[in-house]
C-alpha cells in the first residue's frame, strides 16, 4: 500500500493545520485563515484519501511537503474537471 508506505514515513512531517496557514507556504496559498478553513471544509474528505489531512489529538495536520503537491493537484482536476463541464454545456 503506497498510502500507508507514505504515511508511516512522514510523521514526522505532521504540522497543524493552523500552523501551516501562518507559514511563508501558508500565507502563499489561502489569503486568510478562513480561507484556508473553508478550502479544507470543502476539500477535507478527497485530502484525507489523498493521505496529506490527518485529525490527531483533536486537531486537524497536514503532511508536509506532499500536501502542497496535492493541493495543487486538487485545485487543477477541479479546474480541468469545471472546464470540461463547461464547454460540455456550450456544446449541446
């Protein structure tokens, strides 16, 4: 399982979630803690199967570096995914 091999490797890698938003990459990426609150809301069940959003002592981590991999990625199937809708819609 390639998930678990990642995950067991990259504990030491866990850093809250709020922690990561008040980063240089943070600050980069959400312009407000709300947000980054909203983004993983939204996003939060396809972050956990991606293995990069984990819940532990009651807060929510994420998995660095490869959260950042997989943000991006997200965000650009969502765009590929809409756009393909959208010229779908055009074209009927």
């Amino acid at each position: 399982m390639e998930y678990m091999e990642n995950t067991a490797h990259s504990i030491q890698n866990l850093e809250s979630f709020q922690d990561f938003l008040n980063s240089p990459e943070g600050k980069r990426l959400f312009t407000n803690k709300h947000s980054g609150d909203w983004f993983i809301r939204t996003h939060r069940n396809e972050l956990i199967k991606a293995g990069v959003l984990v819940k532990f002592l009651g807060r929510l981590h994420i998995i660095r570096p490869i959260f950042e991999t997989a943000l991006i990625n997200l965000i650009r199937e969502k765009t590929i995914h809409s756009i393909s809708s959208n010229l779908d819609n055009v074209n009927e």
